[in-house]
C-alpha cells in the first residue's frame, strides 16, 4: 500500500499552503461565530481538519492505481448511498443531504462523491482508444456523472451538483474534445436550461435570478447578496479587525462562518486580505497544476486536473456569491468554511494528488 510512500516526494509547498488557508478559516469561524449558536464551531474545525489530514495521509499511501481498478465499485457504492441519503437521511434547513452517523455527527455524501468522479473521468479518459473524445464516449461519461447529479439535486442540492461538472469538462478538454462538440454542448445547454429551470425548487429559482437584481426583494431573496455586498465593501483597505465587523458581529450578515464567510473575512481583514486569500488560493492551484504537468501517466495527470478544476469551480462561485457576481448556490469556500464533509472531502482530494506525487518517479 506504501511501498514508495517516502517523506521527501510528499508537496510540502502544497501543504503549507493548505494549512494556512486552515487557520485563518479557523480564525474567521471564530470571530463570525462569537456569541451565536455555533460559537464552538472554530475547534470543531481545528478537529476536522486533524482528522482531515490523517485521511490525507492514507489517500496518499493507497496507490492511485489500486483505487482506479475499483472505481466501478465505488461508483455503485455512491449511487447506493445517495439513495439512502434520500431514504433515511437527515432533514436540516429545508433539505435531506445528510446520513446520521451518531451524536452531533452527519454524513454529507454528495461531498465525498467528488472524489469517485474524479476517479471515473480519470478512468474513463485513460481508456479512451483514440486520441479524441468521440461524441458517442462524452455521451456515455455524461450519462455515468448525470445519474449522481440527479440524485443530488433531489436532495435538494443544486450547489453541490453543479460541483461535478467541472470535473467532466476539464477531464473533456484534456482528452481531445473537438471544438464541434464543445459549440454543440453549450447549444443544448442554452435550450434545456430554461426547460430545467422547471423542475427546481421555487427557492432555487428565485436564487438564480434574485442576484442580478437583489434590490427588487431586499428582505426576502435579495437579502444575503445585498448584506454580503455591504460586508465586502465596508472592509475598505485593511478591514475592521478580528470580531469588530459590523455587518458580521451584528447578524446582519447571514450564515458568516459557512457559505458567506468570504465576505465576513473581506469585511474584518479588508481588501489586503482578501488578495492574501485569494494569492492563497492561486499558489494552491499552481501547486496541483504542477503535480498533474510531472503525473507519472495520464490517469494521474486526469486526478490532479480534476481535482484543481473543483477548487477554482468552488473558489469562483463562492467568491463571485458573495460579491453579487454569481447566483446564492450555498457552494463553500474550501478549506475556509465550516463543515466537516467539506473539510474531510478536500483533504481526500489533496492526499490524490499527493498521491500522484510520490509515485511520479515509479516505472
């Protein structure tokens, strides 16, 4: 399992980074927190991210290899497992996404089933035959990742669904995608859309539009973009300082330690602090990139491009959230907002492309 798992070959830069942007998550939850319900939600998640590195450190010691050749396996397991979310899962803020596992403790599987996409588009795009992705092969992986996303948009979870898109995209693109397919696909999206928008939730509908004009419902869907702008914008250049954000400390700013905590870091840490998180971010994802560039072979090369397309997926659309670029979609900001599913998913991530790492000189 570990035979060429060696201290030396592991992305020491990669993880520096990642524990930085940790602590000032940390941080951040503990002063966007203070004196509310989830006031001890900041060592909740110094605890995940403990157990998050250990998963880390197994996800790098199991041979990427060994968890392509059961990516059938995991890929049924996940289905199974989504279906049970929606069978016996738990019911929290309006949505059934998460499996009980014991006292205070929940399960989010459509979190952990990124990583198993991640797999199966690595798989799938290894075993291509020819050079290019025909139509009939994008036809077929979109019907595989099409099947979870369903699963999980019945959660309802429109946010996290959307996450394994990126996933089948870059993984396309790398694999030789013809230009002809790619104008056809954005053709079918521009005509089904508006079909799907249907079969949403009326809260999912009134989040994808209530962004380009949240003044027309101040206090109702307009209400997060218009306090999360505020928050971003009265940081100025330094920010007002740990726990003395006004917007945050004084609960106008909702759900600050989770989905908005972007905005509630902008207020307290300012403008210079948001280019250190987002510079932050930017070395994480050249870090990845540059483990795919030296992958042993293209399966590895698959896993770290996906794995980097999620994070900037999860980084654009959180951040352009709260700025009122982008539609309320509850999609964390990595490694930053509370949660443990979020937090132990990410790590599992990083420890497959430091898996790919340490194996990049094996024959």
């Amino acid at each position: 399992m570990s035979g060429y798992l060696n201290l030396r070959d592991i992305d020491w830069g990669m993880l520096i980074i990642v524990l930085v942007i940790c602590a000032l998550g940390v941080v951040q939850i503990f002063s966007a927190a203070l004196g509310t319900q989830w006031q001890d939600a900041w060592w909740k998640q110094i605890i995940w991210t403990a157990v998050g590195l250990l998963l880390m450190w197994i996800a790098t010691a199991i041979d990427y290899h060994a968890l392509m050749t059961r990516v059938w396996a995991l890929y049924f397991l996940s289905v199974v497992l989504l279906l049970a979310v929606l069978l016996v899962g738990k019911q929290a803020w309006g949505a059934t996404r998460w499996i009980p596992l014991g006292p205070g403790v929940r399960l989010q599987v459509s979190e952990f089933v990124k990583l198993v996409i991640i797999l199966l588009v690595a798989r799938f795009m290894t075993e291509l035959r020819g050079d290019n992705l025909e139509l009939r092969d994008l036809l077929k992986i979109m019907a595989l990742i099409v099947v979870p996303m369903l699963l999980v948009i019945k959660e309802p979870d429109l946010g996290t669904a959307l996450t394994y898109l990126p996933i089948l995209g870059v993984g396309a693109l790398l694999a030789g995608l013809n230009w002809r397919y790619v104008v056809a696909t954005a053709v079918i999206v521009v005509l089904v859309v508006p079909i799907g928008i249907h079969f949403l939730q009326p809260y999912q509908k009134a989040r994808l539009v209530s962004f380009l004009n949240p003044e027309g419902d101040p206090r109702g869907t307009g209400y997060q973009v218009i306090e999360s702008k505020i928050a971003v914008g009265a940081g100025g250049m330094w920010g007002k300082g740990v726990a003395h954000g006004t917007q945050t400390q004084l609960r106008f700013l909702p759900v600050p330690h989770t989905d908005f905590i972007f905005a509630a870091f902008a207020e307290e840490h300012g403008f210079v602090g948001v280019v250190v998180v987002l510079a932050l971010y930017f070395m994480l994802l050249m870090q990845i990139v540059k483990n795919a560039q030296t992958a042993p072979d293209r399966a590895g090369m698959y896993i770290c491009m996906g794995v980097a397309a999620l994070v900037l997926f999860h980084v654009l659309v959180n951040v352009g959230m709260v700025v009122g670029r982008m539609p309320v979609t509850g999609i964390p900001l990595p490694l930053m907002s509370a949660g443990g599913s979020s937090m132990l998913s990410i790590f599992l991530m990083l420890g497959l492309v430091n898996n790919v790492r340490v194996r990049r000189f094996v024959n």
